[in-house]
C-alpha cells in the first residue's frame, strides 16, 4: 500500500514536469515512511471523553510553555513554523515565525517548529520549558528514542540536544484547538517575512 502511494506520487511528480529522484532514494522514502506508521500506529492515545473539551492550561511557576505549529503546502513543498512562549500566568512572552522551502512533508515542518520553539526559549534564557506540538505523529517518534529511524530523526536528535540547556524539560501532545496562536503565526508566513 505505501509502495503504491509512492509510486503514483512520483508518476504525478514525472506527469507535471518535474525531475525525479533517483530509485533509492524512492526505496528510501518507502522504507522511513513504513517505519514512520508503524511507530505512529504502536503508540495510539485512547480517545478524550466527549464531554471534556482540552483547554490551554498554564505551566507552573518558574516554567515557561513553548506551543509550536508548522503550516506545509503540498504543492509548493514548502512550510512555515511558528512558536509562542507564555509564563505561568499565561503572559505572551516572545514569539517567532520563519518559512523553510523545499521539504518533504509536514511531519518535517512541524518537528522544525519545534526545533524553533526551543531555540527562541534559549535566546529568551529560559531554564524550565514545556514544549508542546498539536502533532501526535511527532510525539510518539520522541518517545520512541533515539534508536528510531525516522525522516526526522537529525531533527529529533537536534531538539534533544537543545533541551539539555534547560534545568527541566518536558515535551507533550496538545490539540489544535489549545495550540491556536502558534498554529496562527505558522499560517501568516509567506516567503516575504
């Protein structure tokens, strides 16, 4: 199933002009994308209640949340990140937004938002951050560890590496609907900003 995926997104690529990557790294991509459902499925969080909508809760004191989010246009192949740092009264503290051309996917976009969270944290001199990714996919790679060989795993070691700045860390899933402004910052880049 995945192989056939790959193989009509290269026909449509080949149909539409564009130039194609070599075999292997076709193979390649097949491969990281099995692997990167099969951690995805492994991992499943049971379902909310359906009488409890998830809110945007404030960190406790001394910490600051990062929310990040990143917006990837198909077409184009290319995406934007945005990141929010608030405190533990829910004060907008700094916030960010960049645009990156020419990646593969959104999986990619969002663990770069991240990437940039912590960054933007880092330049603020934060030591206790709590980050968080409305990506689930993303989520369940980080908590799959190192040994994953996912398409973003340089990435995942990057966001790794940053985190041993702070005193304390934590990384988390959140829903779309509580990772509003993050999610807003990502979508009003252009390649103008």
């Amino acid at each position: 199933m995945i192989g056939m995926y790959v193989l009509w997104t290269l026909r449509n690529k080949r149909r539409h002009g564009e130039i194609l990557p070599p075999v292997r790294v076709a193979v390649q991509w097949v491969a990281d994308l099995a692997y990167d459902l099969g951690q995805a499925t492994r991992h499943q969080t049971p379902p909310r209640p359906a009488t409890q909508q998830p809110r945007w809760e404030c960190p406790q004191d001394g910490w600051l949340k990062c929310n990040t989010d990143g917006a990837f246009y198909d077409r184009s192949g290319q995406g934007a990140t945005g990141a929010v740092l608030r405190d533990s009264s829910g004060n907008f503290i700094r916030g960010s937004a960049k645009w990156y051309d020419h990646y593969l996917d959104a999986l990619i976009v969002e663990a770069l938002a991240c990437r940039d969270g912590l960054r933007l944290a880092i330049q603020f001199g934060a030591r206790r951050v709590w980050l968080e990714s409305d990506c689930q996919q993303l989520i369940q790679l980080w908590q799959a560890g190192s040994s994953q060989r996912s398409t973003i795993a340089t990435v995942l070691q990057e966001i790794r590496e940053l985190s041993l700045v702070f005193l304390e860390f934590n990384f988390s899933f959140i829903p779309r609907n509580c990772n509003k402004v993050a999610h807003s910052l990502a979508k009003r880049v252009t390649t103008d900003t």
